[in-house]
C-alpha cells in the first residue's frame, strides 16, 4: 500500500534580486525593492514530500533518517547563509522561492523517494515543486472583507430560509475572506521567476481585493445581483476575473482557494489543471468545498 508522508523543516536566510548584467536601473525596475543592498531574509519552512510502500513497520521511510538526509542536503548548508552565494545553481538562476524549491529537489532526489516541495518564503508567499523541469507553481494567500445573504432571486423568503437557513437572513451576515490564488509556469533561467510578483500582486489587488473589500456582495458586485454569492461562486467568479490578466503576465492560473471561514473553504482549479489533475472531465472547472 503506497502512502505519502510530510516532513517539515525550515531555514533562516538572506537573498538579493540582482543581476549584473544590467543596470543599476534595471535591477530596479525588474525587481524593485527585492534589489538593495545587500538583501533582505526570510524564515523559510520547508515541506518535503515522499512516496513509498509501507514496510513491516508501518513506515514509508524513518522519518528520524529523513530528518538527518534533509538537515545534511540542504538546511545546514542554506541555515544562516546568503543564498546567491551558498550554492553554485544560484549563481546561474536566482534564489526565488520557486527556484529554491527546484534545486532543492534536485539536492534531494538522489536520497528520498521525493514527490512534492513545498517552500514557505512567507505565510503569503509559497512554491510547490513536483520534479517536472522548470514548471512550478506559486501561490499569493491575501484576503478581503464583504457581507452577502445566500438567497436566490427568484425564491420566496420561506423557500430560501429552508435552503439556506440563518445565512437567508434579509440583511445579511459578513466574512473575513482569505483568498490564495495559485499560478503555474515556466521558471526563467536566469531570474528564477515563473512570473513577475509585483505584477500579480496587483492584478490580485486591482481585480478582486479592491472591488470585492468592505462591500455588500449582493449589491455591490453585479455579478451577485442574480448569481447567489456562496463561497462556491465567489470562487468560480474569482477565476473569471483573473485568468487572462494572469494569462497576460505569462503565467497560467491554476487554482483559486477561497477560505470563508475556519469551517468552510472552496477551490476552484481552471479546467486545463483539472485535467492534468485527472479530477474533472471536459471544460468545466472544477469546484470542491470543504
């Protein structure tokens, strides 16, 4: 029985977007403020992912060998160090989170049976990467705040209260939303960024956290004048909006997790990844609620 385990790890460390075949005027404007010198840190969180079959023991690997594996390949090399500097493929490509993610994969495969990395550079910030060249994906957690009344147009009060319950209720209720928008692409090899960050930041900003912030949904956003505002269709309108701004960047947007509380979230993934996911058939994209 095959099953897969988590290992997590984390580092401390300082990195500068710089490339030195451009000018001081150039760094800027490709990389802003991740250009001064000399850098700036993060506390990095680092989980690794492995496969295997269970042994006699009920175990895919020791988790106390893997600890010594990931703490000699990577964490007490990379632990306190300035990245462009500590290994030779940062040199060649920058220290993005992305890229950070591919070598340290690469660092590992020759040691654990490795499926999936996944790098924290912050708590909005992260990578994943699965061993597939130079594909990664990247996510932007941020979050925005709106009321909605879950109540369909057509409906009498009674019908929706029986659908929708206390969330039918005539004025509405509000959420503290929390919104990660996930993007798939090519990492350059040479900036080590499969997008540029400032530019999806704001695409996020000027299409969903500035429209949607500090509104009434059903009011406020056309869209919900006749499509009932459940964490499921925010979600799925999410991704309308920001798959060809994101597109335009020269990424693909992957998912759109939509958290409208501790009990309740939403993904929607874009057709194009459901099916690489094999967990959707034809066009239509996939929409799951936990």
């Amino acid at each position: 029985m095959k099953c897969i385990i988590n290992r997590r790890a984390q580092f401390s460390a300082s990195h500068r977007y710089w490339l030195p075949e451009l000018s001081e005027a150039e760094n800027i404007q490709q990389f802003g403020l991740g250009s001064r010198f000399p850098g700036h840190g993060h506390n990095y969180v680092l989980f690794v992912s492995l496969i295997g079959e269970l042994d006699k023991y009920g175990m895919v690997q020791n988790l106390s060998e893997v600890k010594k594996v990931i703490k000699r390949e990577v964490t007490s090399q990379l632990d306190y160090a300035y990245l462009n500097e500590i290994w030779s493929e940062f040199q060649q490509t920058l220290p993005t989170t992305e890229n950070i993610a591919r070598i340290i994969w690469q660092r590992l495969v020759p040691h654990l049976p490795i499926v999936r990395i996944q790098l924290f550079e912050h708590p909005e910030l992260w990578a994943d990467y699965q061993g597939n060249g130079m594909e990664a994906h990247l996510t932007i957690s941020t979050h925005f705040s709106a009321a909605h009344r879950l109540a369909h147009p057509d409906l009498s009060y009674e019908k929706n209260s029986e659908i929708y319950g206390k969330c039918a209720r005539p004025n509405g209720h509000g959420h503290n939303y929390h919104l990660e928008v996930t993007v798939k692409g090519e990492i350059d090899p040479r900036t080590g960024m499969i997008v540029d960050l400032g530019a999806l930041h704001k695409v996020i900003e000027d299409y969903v956290v500035e429209p949607f912030d500090h509104t009434f949904l059903n009011k406020d956003i056309s869209y919900f004048a006749q499509v009932v505002p459940t964490a499921e269709n925010i979600a799925i309108y999410i991704r309308q909006l920001l798959e060809q701004p994101i597109h335009d960047l020269g990424a693909q947007l992957y998912k759109v997790k939509l958290i409208e509380s501790p009990n309740n979230s939403c993904e929607v993934y874009c057709s194009q990844a459901a099916s690489s996911l094999a967990i959707a058939q034809g066009s239509e994209p996939l929409v799951t609620s936990v």
